[in-house]
C-alpha cells in the first residue's frame, strides 16, 4: 500500500495531514501557513497564522486583529512532528518558501517567487526536497526579463524628460512589492516620490516592521498639484482611469509588470509607457529554479500549468498540473478584472480597511472608483 502523501491538493488549499495545517489556504482554516501577504495567498478567516516576520505589519494591515505567529528564515517549527521552516523567495519583502519535512520526506512549496536580487527583498534561495509545489506565472519562452538596473535606467531617464517638459509622471505598480521595488530604485535627485494612499499605508506598515526605505509624501486633498508635477507619483492600478488620476493632468503614465512583454498589454492599460518589470521568475528563473531543487516531483499551480507541464516532462521532469485558486498579482491582461493584489489594491482604497474582510480573489471591485484615497 503506497504511502500517503506528506502534503495533499484539498478543496480548502494545500493540505498536510500529519501536521494539521494548510500552506495558503483560500479558505478558513485552524492553522495557515502563508509564504506571503498578497490577497491570492493570504486570506482573511484562519484562527492561527504562520508567517515570516517581515510580512507581519502588513499582515495585520490587511486583515486586522489576527492570531499571528512570525518566525526567521531558517527558524525551524514543530507542528504534530512535522518541521516547518521558511526559506527566502525573492517574491516580496517577507516572501517564503516553505519547507515541510516528516521522516525524511521533504517537500517545498514556492509560492510566488523570482530569482533575480531586487535589492529589498530576501534574495531567493534554492531548497533540496523531493516534491516541489511552484508558481509558473511567466512559463512561456517569450518571458525573458533584462537587468532590473537597465528598466530602472529607462524610467529615471521618463521621468526626467516628463519634468523638463511640464508632464507629471505617474507609475503604476502593486501597492506591497512592485511599489518599494520602485521607489528604492528611483533617481530622487530628480525629485520627491509622491504616493497613492493605498501604497503609502503599506509603505508605513512595512516601515514599522523595521523595514527602511526611501521617503515618500503622501498625497492628500492639501497636496499641491504643482509640486507633485515635479515629482513622480506612485499609484496602484486601481487608481488608472480614476478623477483621482486624472486631476494630475496633464501627465504621463507608466505601468510596470511583465505583462509589458507582451504586444498590445501597454495600449490596453491605455499606457503611455509600459515597463517591463515583474516580481516573478521568467522562463529561464522557473527552469533553474526547479532544476536547483533537485526534485523527484514538480507540482504546478498557477499561470501556464498546462503548458509548462508539458515542457518539463519533455525534458526529463516529472511535472503534474495542480487546481489551487492562486491568482496573478500582475494582472494578466487576458483576465480582466485581475485577481490577486489589482483586486486588493481596489478593495483596500476604502478609508476603513482596517474594519473589513478580505474577500476571496477574483471578485469585481471595478465600481469602487469613489473610494480612492
């Protein structure tokens, strides 16, 4: 008789049996293991939390006053005999993969992850195991992304030209990740960083987890609109097409994701400039990531499962599509309304967000434009 798997694909999220615990449950549970505080994979409803420290502010931001436990990477927990242990994912400040061992018998789950250096979050760190549970956002050859430094070198360059000739700049980028990836790479003698309220709420967050980044100024209804032309202003993607935006015409505005490698992605944003720049592995950081692994088994949640399954069997993997509800914090340009953090960044623009409910992904907030901060 075959032994029973040491974690398991349920209806609730993945499943270990033996510890009594979910990783990323999209739905309530007593214990949750979370790799990260993005909406996709950090619900609102469990009764403990597991997560690593740095997510913990942001944790409490979005989901309120919840039983929250936060470990180091490579601080070992014991759940009924089984260890748990977080290691970096590169994804967002306080990303983790998780490595779940019982017997011998090691497993790791992604979560969303990216094998470049960023230069703010915990660098990805490859992790030995026998079954392998990964992301495949962008497992398609055409993703390829060039040296963060080269993107950063072109939207500073934006940026000034905007200022020398009269055009605030607007970049858009997901208030927790892409937004303090931004901002710590922007050219501030070009100017102040002025933010959305969404991102400048995960900004303080993050700061009171002891993060440091550079300094922001958040707009308000008293900001004056002729020194935030000199600036650039961070917004979410929620903000795009709002009075909010548009009261900073006549402006010019950038998107930031890997959806930008794709042709036409920039003209359905309604994009002036579309910056390749995206917080997940490209096809060739998914290839080597599984490969560092030393996997027997790979499992497949969310992106191009079925077509990056069938590459890896090719090659000499022995690669399994999986069903979870984990989304794109990107926003596919395919799937509108996006899911993941474009429809947390809509929901968290309400004023009173300390007082509600994360829903689950996937839900249509597109009418919330009133509520922008």
């Amino acid at each position: 008789m075959a032994r029973k798997p040491l974690l398991e694909f349920t209806e609730k999220g993945i499943y270990c049996d033996q510890g009594k615990f979910y990783i990323d449950p999209w739905k309530p549970v007593d214990d949750a293991v979370i790799t990260h505080a993005h909406a996709d994979h950090a619900y609102w409803g469990h009764k403990h939390y597991l997560a690593h420290h740095l997510s913990r502010e942001v944790l409490y931001y979005r989901l309120g006053e919840i039983q929250l436990q936060t470990v180091e990477y490579g601080e070992r927990v014991m759940k009924n005999g089984v260890s748990v242990t977080l290691y970096p994912a590169g994804h967002v400040i306080g990303s983790a993969q998780i490595r779940v061992e019982y017997k011998g018998e090691i497993w790791v789950v992604s979560g969303d992850y990216k094998t470049e250096d960023d230069g703010i979050s915990t660098p990805f760190e490859p992790v030995r195991c026998h079954h392998f549970i990964s992301e495949c956002t962008f497992g398609m050859p055409v993703y390829q992304w060039k040296p963060q430094a080269q993107i950063f070198e072109d939207v500073n360059n934006w940026w000034r030209s905007n200022v020398n000739n009269g055009l605030a700049t607007v970049i858009v980028g997901y208030s927790l990740g892409k937004a303090q990836r931004i901002l710590q790479n922007l050219d501030l003698s070009i100017g102040k960083v002025y933010t959305h309220g969404v991102i400048e709420n995960t900004n303080e967050a993050l700061r009171r987890n002891g993060v440091i980044l550079n300094p922001t100024h958040r707009i308000t209804i008293d900001t004056p609109k002729d020194e935030v032309r000199k600036g650039i202003i961070l917004a979410p993607p929620s903000s795009v097409g709002t009075p909010w935006m548009r009261k900073f015409q006549p402006y010019s505005f950038g998107y930031c994701s890997g959806w930008m490698a794709i042709r036409g992605a920039k003209r359905r944003r309604a994009a002036d400039r579309g910056f390749i720049l995206s917080d997940h592995a490209d096809w060739d950081g998914l290839i080597s990531a599984i490969d560092a692994t030393g996997c027997e088994k790979v499992y497949l949640t969310h992106g191009y499962t079925a077509s990056f399954t069938r590459y890896l069997n090719e090659i000499g993997f022995d690669a399994h599509e999986v069903h979870t509800l984990y989304g794109d914090d990107e926003g596919a340009p395919s799937q509108p309304p996006p899911d993941g953090e474009e429809f947390y960044d809509a929901f968290a623009s309400n004023k009173n967000i300390e007082n509600q409910k994360v829903s689950p992904a996937g839900g249509d907030l597109e009418g919330a434009g009133g509520l922008f901060l």
